[in-house]
C-alpha cells in the first residue's frame, strides 16, 4: 500500500465514511466535494475562457432543497468553481418523528421524476406500508453517510 509523503502507516490515512460514522447518530459534519478531471462547477475555466457561472445558483438552490429533505440542519456552505462546502448537523430525532406521507414527499423531492406529479407519487408512496418501511431505513435523511445530501446535490444535473 502507497502511503501519502508524511504518513507513517495505513492507519493514519482517511477512511470511509460507512467506518468513520455510525448510521442514525447525531453529528456535525465538513463535507467537500471536487470535481475530476478539470471539471469546473462554476466560475470560467482559465484554460478554454468557457463560463459555468450560471450553474451557481442552481447548485446552491439544490442544497438548500435537500438540507430541507434530508434530517439535517446546513449551518453553511460554499459553491467554489471546481468543488463545494457544506457543514451539515444530523439530527436523528427530526427523521423519527416524520409520518409516512412526509417520508414520501421528502422521497419524491429527493428524486423527480419528469413524467410524473410528485404529489400524485408521494400519495401512492404512502399507501405502500413495506415501501415506507424501506425508505425510513434508507433515505432520505438516514444519513449512513453525513455527506449524502451534498453528493445528492449535482443528481438532477449530472450531465450538466
């Protein structure tokens, strides 16, 4: 195994975050996300003089959306041209206390669908007791990572 230049064994390098943090318990979390292989987020690429500032605001809109989905408080966060910033407190309690219809509206927020109303889905979500079940285990707001709501956050604009 390659160790990092200051690293002196395997355990002093990161971990995954199924490791790090237990599924359900409370926590406040920095969580950074970059772009590959030159991407940019937003901002002008130096190199070809391209502008993706318009994507700004449609990444910070997400974020606010699924800080109010997900079971998480955001006490901030920072949209950089090649990666972002979030801080996010979990906060189990807030999931327990969800009746099953607002699990399946956080659910149908958490990923649209074009060709369907969302309402007329979270309305049927409800119905089905064992899909509820799954999804209170799952998401949203379980939070086996702390980090999933700001990953979820480029989901509808993957291919932007």
């Amino acid at each position: 195994m390659q160790l990092m230049p200051g690293k002196t064994d395997a355990s002093s390098m990161t971990s995954a975050r199924a490791i790090l943090v237990t599924p359900g318990s409370p926590g406040t979390y920095h969580c950074v996300s970059r772009c590959v292989r030159r991407g940019w987020l937003c901002g002008t690429d130096r190199e070809t003089g391209r502008s993706f500032e318009h994507r700004r605001q449609w990444v910070e809109d997400r974020i606010l959306e699924l800080s109010d989905i997900f079971a998480v408080a955001l006490w901030g966060h920072a949209v950089m041209s090649n990666h972002l910033h979030v801080m996010v407190q979990v906060i189990p309690e807030a999931k327990a206390n969800w009746s099953d219809d607002e699990v399946a509206e956080r659910s149908t927020r958490l990923y649209p669908r074009e060709n369907q109303d969302s309402a007329t889905r979270a309305q049927a979500l409800a119905g089905n007791v064992e899909r509820i079940k799954e999804l209170r285990k799952t998401c949203p707001g379980s939070c086996a990572s702390p980090c999933r709501a700001h990953c979820a956050a480029s989901q509808p604009r993957g291919r932007l």
